[in-house]
C-alpha cells in the first residue's frame, strides 16, 4: 500500500483533534463518523492517485498471491504435469526437458501458437512435449478432445492433433468427424471409444488439475517450475526450453 495511504485515517483523526493510537469504529460519535468521511472524500477527491496506487497494490497483491499458489499446486502435482501415462506425447519420450500445453481445439491462440511448437519440437531434438487435452470453450471441445484421445487408440493422435489445428472456422461435431476420417480414423469405432470411462477419467483429471494450477484459459504452458498463460513467441519458448534446461 502507498506509504501515503496510510496516513488517511490519521489526517481525519487529527483535523478533528481526537489522534490517538488506532481507535476503532466505535470510539467516534456519528457527527465525529460523518467528519471524517468528509475530509477523507476530499483528501481523495483532490488526490485520486492515492485510490489508483491502492488499487494497483492490491492487484499486484492478488497476481502474486496466485502465482505463488500455483507454483505450491505444480510442485504438489508435478507426476501428474509432466508424466501422466495416459498424456499423448511428441518430440523426444527421453527428453531432457519436458513442455506441457494445455489447449482447446477452438482456441484460436492455441491455433496460433501449434506451428511455433511443431517447429520448435522438429528443431529441438531432446524436447518432450506433453499434450493436455483441456476443453473448456464448450460440448464441441469436448467433442474434439474425445476424439483426439480415441485416436490414440488407433495411433492418429498425432494426425488428428495436427488436422484439428489447421482446421480453420467454426467447429462443431460434422467437422471433427470429418477430420477424423480424412487422417484414415476409423470414426465409427472412435464413437465407441471416445465415451469409454477411461477418457472420461482423462478428462476430468485434465480439468481438475487445469483449476488446481489456476489455468484460467488456453494455451496454457508449463516447463520446469515455470507457468505461462497465454500465447507465447517462438523466441520465448526457446528461452523457457533454454533456461529449464540449464536448471
């Protein structure tokens, strides 16, 4: 807080001639009260700096308060961050440094950012890269992620992944499927598959641990301790990679 803030109750206090060490409420009369809400919406009236400052504090607070509640959660969670056996993984499976993103087949910033990683990963050749279906913009994310994971069951992740983010448009059931069939998916056992109570677990475990970080949207990274909401550059990435590998 402002070191001037403090002093706003004291001016009050002292205009009114009753300073004295931190009196509470219930020591002044209404006249008293109605006093010093007077001089306080003056003294803010001609200085509302002071309520910007207050405001900037206490959302600075908030931001950090959080950040550090999520580093708490990630080292808490980390064997389920970055070496969930049922995550779909590209890049190096012995890695020396594991990128985890969180997204959603209608985002359009994960679409933004998919040809910055898929360059990235093709470059990098001891990157892991960790894929977190995390369907949060709707039943048709929903729907495409389920079918993403059923294509793993017949070795098209990967393929779908890549169709479903060059897909450009709206996206709704008739589109996934679609691009299910156009990768060579069998869609009518991916229908069967993708209900199975074993993706549902997936799911669910997704999005528990999305709100268990304070993911609040997609794309959403993390490597090493570090947690990065929100598209990123291609020469931010390095640097996460580079600097989670020289940890």
């Amino acid at each position: 807080m402002p070191f001037r803030l403090l002093f706003l109750p004291l001016i009050a206090v002292a205009a009114l001639g009753l300073a004295r060490p931190a009196p509470a409420a219930s020591d002044f009369t209404p006249e008293q009260k109605k006093a010093i809400e007077a001089i306080v919406g003056n003294y803010l009236k001609a200085h509302p700096e002071v309520l910007i400052d207050a405001i900037q504090a206490a959302d600075d607070k908030l931001k950090a308060d959080a950040k550090d509640k999520a580093t708490q959660a990630l080292a808490a969670h980390r064997q389920q961050v970055f070496d969930d056996p049922q995550s779909p993984i590209a890049g190096n499976p012995k890695g020396d440094v594991t990128l985890v993103e969180f997204f959603d087949y209608r985002c359009p910033y994960c679409k933004q950012v998919e040809p910055l990683l898929e360059r990235l990963i093709g470059d990098d050749r001891q990157l892991r890269f960790v894929f977190k279906e995390f369907p949060v913009l709707g039943p048709e994310s929903e729907t495409a992620a389920r079918v993403a994971l059923a294509a793993k069951r017949q070795g098209k992740y990967d393929a779908f992944h890549r169709a479903m983010m060059s897909t450009a448009g709206h996206i709704d059931s008739a589109v996934i499927y679609k691009v299910a069939a156009s990768v060579g998916l069998d869609v009518d056992r991916a229908k069967q598959d993708m209900n199975s109570p074993d993706i549902d677990k997936e799911l669910k475990a997704n999005l528990d641990l999305g709100k268990t970080l304070s993911l609040d949207g997609t794309p959403s990274f993390i490597v090493g301790d570090t947690i990065v909401p929100g598209a990123i550059s291609a020469a931010d990435l390095k640097q996460l990679v580079a600097d989670a590998r020289k940890k």
